[in-house]
C-alpha cells in the first residue's frame, strides 16, 4: 500500500505540474541517448519525429539542415545544434539518437551541416552561417520565437558560443548548450603545440587526440602565404617525410613559426611563435573564440565536459565558467563516463550512476525549456 501510495503521488506529480512532466522528459530523454540502457520510455509515450531536409539563406549561398519536429501542432521551444570538426554522418546513429530524443521531449532540433568541418579546417565564416540559421529557425511557424536556443559539441560549442554574442540575435538565444568546446582559441592551440593543460596554478602533460592534432595542423598550414612552403609542412607533418637540406633554414618568419609549432615545443615559446603568424591568422582566432566577446553573451550558459577530454582540455570550460560566473546564469558539469562526446568510457557502477545523475540535472536545465 505504501508503495502504490508513493507511485500514485509520483504519477500525479509528472501529470500535474511543470516540474514534474520536465523530470519525466528529461529521464526519458537520458535513457534515449545512452547506449547501455536497453530501455527507450520515449517510444512508448511520444509519437516519432519528423526529419526533413531543409536549405536556409547564408552570405554565400544557401545551408543545409536537417530539421527534427516534435508530432503535434503548435509551437515548440527549439534549439540549433552544431555538430564539431569531422562531424558523424547524417545518419549516424548518435545524432539521430540525439536529435529525436530532444524533439520527443518536444523540441525542434536543427541540425545545419559543414562542408568545412567534415575535412578537419575550421571556418571563422561559420559562426555568421550559425547566425543565419538561428534566425531561420526563429522564424518557422512551428517554433516559439520565445523559446530558441543554440547547442554544440567541441569546436562546434565555441563557434555556437561566439554566434550567440551577435548583435542580431543576442537577446533572442535562450541558452546556449556548450559540450566540450574551448573557451580561447590561441590557448587551446598553446595547449595543442606543447602537449600541456593548464590554468593559473599548474601545468600538466596533456595528449591531443589525433583528430585535434589534424586540425590544429591543417589550420596552421593553411595560414602561411607561400605555396612552396605549404608544400614542404605538408610534407614533412602530414606525410612525414624528411626535409631537404637547408629547407628549414630558408623557411619565412611565418613558415617556421606555423614549423616550430607543429614540430613541439613549450607553452611559453607557443604564445611567442604564435605572436609571429600572420596579422590575418589572429584575427581569425579572435572571431573564433567566445573569450574575445564575452560580455556580450546574454543567454543562460549550460557548460558539459569529459574531465579528461583528449580533444579540447576540460580547463578551457573551467575558465569559460569563471568568465561568467558573476552573472549567476550559468551552470558547470564534469563528467567521467563521457569519451570526449560518447558516455563510453569504462566506469565503475557507482562513477556511472553518479554521472548519470549530473547528465539528469543538467539535461534537466535544457528540457524545461520546452515544458
């Protein structure tokens, strides 16, 4: 009797109030994006979203999105979702996992796809096209204009963090979902060249993942002016051949910065040899990094991060919160059972629970949105 009592009470607080039908939500939607839970309570009591194709106007051209509508009429709360540097696939089951689990839980989700990011190179242009396609989703007759918020993972998160910060849409982005990103992109390049994290007390040996080192490369290569020179990093850095006698020492001021860097050196010598790069190449890391206008972030800040992250340091989130933390709207989770984005990493039963519980609280932060 006891227990149905508590059951009955239970029920009637999901059906009732706001607070209730959001736990609900959110646990359903947890129990849909991890694997190792066969259980999926979504299915049972939401009807499956519809995914379409959609173009959305750019500076250049037109974008391409996937857009996810909760069943229903009327209007639903929404978010845009920037998938990082060598995105899965459109298909992959993730992001399909992902983009149906929030709009069961009875969000639009769009889902805007780079040409860029699929070959590892960071575009400063995105973060205008992230705009672009805010303003698109805002716009569909099926969202609530009130209710619109903006999320990514890793390189993503930080682009979608600075496009937030644009005067054309700062005051209309809800909250913005930050996964993994960094909060300043000439730190995270220090970080990447001397192989350490950091943050005002101490410095560690960190080991980028091979994905943040190919993209760290890629963008320094593309920096430096002289096609020859380009030639002989790629080759030496990305072919691993040996260069020619007397190459290195003919290189340009720029070129053996862009050299030195990719070959490894210290995180004092990587501010200076960074300071050396092209006037245009740290503009382009100032357009990308949330810490250059970060006053300018009004929306509520939610802030997730693998505690051992191999592609973007946790520290970077760390300093992100810091930044922020005087304006009380944002919220700092860590996690263990996280592998970068994927809840894969071998956890004990106690580590996972608790982590479990985190994802919850924080998730739960997002769902309310749309409850």
């Amino acid at each position: 009797m006891v227990f149905a009592a508590l059951f009955a009470m239970t029920l009637v607080l999901v059906v009732v109030t706001p607070q209730g039908r959001t736990a609900a939500k959110t646990g359903g939607f947890i129990f849909q994006v991890l694997p190792v839970v066969p259980v999926k309570p979504l299915a049972w009591f939401t009807s499956g979203p519809t995914r379409s194709e959609v173009l959305f106007p750019q500076a250049l051209g037109e974008g391409l999105a996937d857009v996810y509508r909760p069943a229903g009429d009327g209007r639903h709360a929404a978010v845009l979702l920037f998938l990082g540097v060598n995105p899965a696939g459109r298909d992959d089951e993730r992001v399909v996992n992902l983009a149906e689990g929030l709009a069961r839980s009875g969000m639009v989700v769009m889902v805007p796809w780079s040409e860029s990011m699929t070959q590892f190179k960071i575009d400063s242009a995105e973060v205008d096209n992230l705009v672009n396609a805010f303003q698109y989703l805002r716009d569909r007759e099926y969202v609530d204009p009130e209710r619109v918020g903006m999320g990514g993972f890793c390189v993503g998160a930080s682009l979608a963090a600075v496009a937030a910060q644009d005067v054309r849409i700062r005051d209309n982005v809800a909250f913005v979902n930050f996964f993994g990103g960094y909060y300043d992109a000439r730190d995270l390049m220090v970080s990447v060249a001397s192989r350490t994290r950091f943050d005002e007390d101490e410095q560690r040996e960190w080991e980028p993942s091979g994905q943040t080192v190919t993209t760290f490369r890629n963008h320094l290569i593309d920096s430096v002016e002289s096609a020859e020179e380009r030639d002989l990093l790629t080759r030496v850095f990305e072919k691993g051949e040996e260069p020619l006698p007397g190459e290195v020492d003919a290189l340009s001021e720029q070129a053996d910065a862009a050299y030195r860097l990719m070959d490894g050196t210290t995180a004092e010598e990587a501010r200076v040899l960074l300071d050396r790069l092209s006037p245009e190449f740290q503009e382009d890391l100032d357009r990308m990094s949330p810490s250059r206008n970060v006053d300018n972030l009004r929306a509520r800040v939610l802030i997730m991060h693998d505690a051992e992250d191999n592609n973007v340091p946790s520290e970077e989130s760390r300093r992100l919160t810091e930044a922020l933390e005087d304006r009380g709207n944002v919220r700092h989770t860590e996690f263990v059972f996280f592998q970068h984005m994927d809840p894969a990493r071998a956890v004990n039963p106690l580590t996972w629970t608790v982590d479990t519980l985190k994802l919850f609280l924080h998730m739960y932060n997002v769902v309310r949105v749309s409850t």
